[in-house]
C-alpha cells in the first residue's frame, strides 16, 4: 500500500532505518542543531576523516573460519576521493559496514572524524552514523511505497531534522542530482540510474562527514554509470570525502586514489591513470 499524503514518514521507520545504516533511535536535541550546521563546521575541519589501523575480522571462527580483513590499514584524508578495488572476497564491502559501524572487527581500530569506534555502544554507534556516514548501496535499497521526496526527507527525520526542514532539504538534494521533476515519483517508476540519484540523495540528507559507496554503479548500465559518476564527481569537487568499493577501473579512475586489496590486506594504493575514465 502506498503512503497517504497525511501518513508522511510513518511508513515502516525501522525497515527504513536498517536499510540506510541507521537505528532506529531519536536524535538528542543537540544532534537536531548539529545536522543543520553540519556544513558549516566540516568544511573547516582539517585532518583525517577516517584512520583505520591493523583491522581484523574474521567469519564463522568456529566451522571454516573466513579471514575478510588481516591487519588492514588505511587512512583517507578530508575532502579526498578513494576508490576500493579488489577480486570478490577481498574484504571491500566488509571493510565499509565496519567503519560505518554495523559490524564489529576481531581487532585493530577504527576513527571516523576523531570518534573511535571501539568506544562507542550500539547508542553511540548509531549517533555516529547520523553526524558522520552517508551510505549508497549496489541495489539501491529504497523504499517503493514511499515517493522519491518521501524516502530522501525520511532519513532527513531520522537524522534531527523537523519534518518541513527535512523536506525541504529533500526536495533541494533531488534538484541537486537532477531530480527536481520527479518528486512525486515512485522508484517502481525510475530508472535504475534515477534511483542512484534518489538512493545517493538519501545518503546526503545528513550532509555526511563519509560518503561510502559499495558498488554504486554495479546494477547499472553505461549510461546510469556516467550519470552518477558525474554526480560524484560534482560533490568531490565540492569537498565530500568519499571511499567507494568498484570492481570498475574506468569508476575507479575519477578518484584521488585506488587502494587495491587483496587476500584482507592492501595491496596497492596509488593515484589511478587517466586512461579508460568514463566521460
């Protein structure tokens, strides 16, 4: 059933909130200031956003024991744009649900934007995520009983933001990302390029310290890759840090640095070549 005009963000908020990386916790009063000023105070911030030191996380320890991450270091600058590569099973994806919080390593340590991770409760965690992370999914992860405004002012909810401010940050991201005209729209009726959009919308609508993207362009075709490597692009340039996972060299190539990983540990991380970049 979709959402009626008077039912606005009260679709399933817990499904919502997983989806994205979030739980489903209110926001403090001082979180509701933050995510409104948040612009202001992260483009002054020098340093490091992200610091990640010997990370270790292995699966199912007891039965076949599955070493994703070997003692993985890896810090990205503010402003900078990683790129992630490396053969299926490398560690990629669960390296980004581990600085996002929503798994937790074996060893090593994890600082986004000077908090560490190791000394947050779940509560904290989930503060964390709503200061600091934007999260863009392979598959999008929308809600299609909810239109594009409706999804993107969601998380703006979630985040602290009162619902005119939420939908107004909303309807000014989809402009942003050439969405404009499909406010009303469900995804069922996007295409897969369009739902990107709206999907890396949603991750923006707490104007993250972290952009992660796990494999932003893999379930488009040539024509949604372009269209959303162009929109990262754009927000490189406008000072967003962001660390995506590909398995594309040409994606890769729009970034400042491709760290190659291999077997749960770096195995390259260097500038990319210009040659074979999408246009």
């Amino acid at each position: 059933m979709k959402a009626k005009s008077g039912d606005r963000h009260t679709m399933p908020v817990t499904r919502f909130a997983y989806a994205i990386g979030f739980a489903p916790h209110s926001p403090s009063p001082e979180e509701q200031t933050n995510v409104a000023s948040a612009s202001d105070t992260s483009a002054e911030t020098a340093g490091d956003v992200l610091t990640v030191q010997g990370l270790r996380r292995t699966f199912d320890p007891g039965h076949a024991p599955v070493r994703a991450l070997r003692g993985l270091d890896l810090t990205v600058a503010r402003g900078e744009f990683v790129a992630l590569m490396g053969p299926s099973g490398c560690g990629k994806s669960s390296l980004l649900k581990l600085i996002a919080g929503l798994d937790r390593p074996d060893g090593g340590s994890i600082v986004v934007d000077g908090e560490v991770l190791a000394d947050l409760d779940e509560d904290d965690l989930a503060r964390m995520r709503r200061r600091h992370i934007g999260f863009v999914f392979q598959f999008f992860e929308l809600l299609d009983d909810m239109t594009a405004l409706e999804n993107v002012a969601l998380a703006a909810v979630l985040c602290g933001l009162r619902r005119r401010q939420a939908d107004e940050r909303a309807a000014g991201l989809l402009d942003l990302l050439g969405m404009g005209d499909k406010l009303a729209s469900y995804p069922g009726v996007l295409s897969g390029g369009e739902r990107q959009r709206l999907a890396l919308a949603r991750a923006l609508a707490n104007d993250p310290t972290l952009l992660l993207a796990d494999e932003p362009t893999g379930a488009l075709d040539t024509i949604g890759t372009s269209e959303v490597l162009e929109l990262l692009r754009r927000l490189h340039r406008g000072g967003q840090t962001i660390l995506l996972v590909t398995h594309d060299p040409a994606v890769a190539a729009a970034a400042d640095r491709v760290v190659h990983l291999l077997d749960g540990r770096i195995a390259a991380d260097a500038s990319p070549p210009d040659a074979g970049a999408l246009p």
